[in-house]
C-alpha cells in the first residue's frame, strides 16, 4: 500500500513539474513574441504600441520565470517523496495535498498554484521534523545549496566553452555580474525583473524612435 501511494504521488509531482516546465517555455515563447512585436512598432515610430508590447513582454518574462521557480521547487518535493517512502513515513496529509496539486495544475493560475505548492511543501517540512536525526547524517552529502565559488566556477566554465566573456553571460542570463551571495528564489525574480525592465526603459528604448522623429 506504501508502495503505491509513492508511485501516485511521484507520478503526480514529476508530471506537474513538466507542466510547469511547459508553461514556463510558453511564457518566454510569448515573451519573446512581444519583442518581436515591440521592434516592429519602433520602426514604425508607434510609441504607444511600443510601450504596450515592451510592457507584455516584462509580464510573460516575469511568469515565465515565477513558473520555472515552482518546476525547481517541485524538484526538491520530489527528493523528499523519496526518502519519506525509504523511511516509510508517508502520511495522510501527503495524499491529501497531492490531490489538491492535481486538480489544480489544470488551472494555470499562478496564485492558486503558488498557494497550493506552499501548502504541499510544508508538508514536508513537518514531515522533516520527524526525520531530522537520519538527514543530519545525510546532509553534507545532499546539500540543497551549492557553494557560491562552484557555482561562479561553474558560470565561468560554461562561458569560456562557448567563447564568452563571463559578464556577458551573466548579462544575457539576466543575473547581475557584481553578485556575491547567492540569492533567493524571490530576490532572482525581482533582479531578473529589474534587468529586463532597464532593457525597456523608456529612454532607452524610445530615444532612437525619437530621435528619427525629430529628424523627420
């Protein structure tokens, strides 16, 4: 009976976070479209449109990148679904929330979603209470949070394999170059945000528009 309720709930987390994965791709796609768009208008020196198009693409990016943190927040649950089973602690609690998730991943509506990941996690975080004395013993080994020097290691290896200068892949990975620690799920959202809405900035992306305007 154990056996089953994991492979129900494995199965429900892994397909929701390829839902997620999904509705993360759509929304860059989107995105991406909106720029599409935002390039025409200003060769056409149509600001307002401009304005609108650059405005829509911010708001897919901003989801886009809200989807991906959930998809890597189930992640983590999807571990946890593991070695609650090998310890045999599953719960009622987990199956209850399981079918919440389920039902509402048909959605699409992030706050809903977000509501109910939050719930799904702490679930588990309870359930990491009554197991702490095995995964203390475990930690070192499954660390959920990689040192900041591999991760710029990392960063600057993947940059000099593709010819890159490591600022330039930073810039085009929306993560600021002067970053020491590594942020949050949350403060990576607000500075991806923040990099894409300066792109957009309104000097920047109207002054050329302008410019030809008062030529003309």
């Amino acid at each position: 009976m154990l056996l089953v309720k994991f492979f129900s709930v494995s199965a429900t987390v892994r397909f929701s976070g390829k839902q997620l994965s999904r509705y993360a791709q759509k929304a860059e796609s989107d995105s991406k479209g909106y720029r599409s768009k935002l390039k025409k208008a200003l060769e056409a020196k149509n600001v307002d449109a401009a304005r609108i198009y650059a405005e829509d693409s911010i708001r897919k990016h901003r989801e886009s990148i809200q989807y991906m943190t959930m998809a890597s927040r189930l992640d983590a649950v999807q571990a946890r679904v593991k070695t609650a089973t090998t310890m045999k602690s599953m719960t009622k609690d987990i199956g209850r929330v399981t079918q919440r998730l389920k039902s509402t991943m048909g959605t699409m509506n992030l706050e809903q979603i977000e509501r109910v990941m939050g719930e799904f996690e702490k679930t588990f975080v309870d359930l990491d209470v009554r197991t702490s004395t095995v995964e203390d013993s475990m930690g070192s080994a499954m660390a959920t949070t990689a040192p900041e020097d591999e991760i710029q290691n990392l960063i600057k290896q993947v940059a000099e394999e593709n010819g890159l200068e490591v600022e330039a892949a930073m810039a085009g990975a929306q993560v600021p170059s002067d970053s020491i620690a590594s942020p949050t799920p949350g403060e990576r959202t607000s500075q991806a945000d923040d990099a894409l809405t300066q792109r957009f900035a309104f000097p920047f992306f109207l002054a050329p528009c302008a410019r030809a305007m008062h030529n003309t």
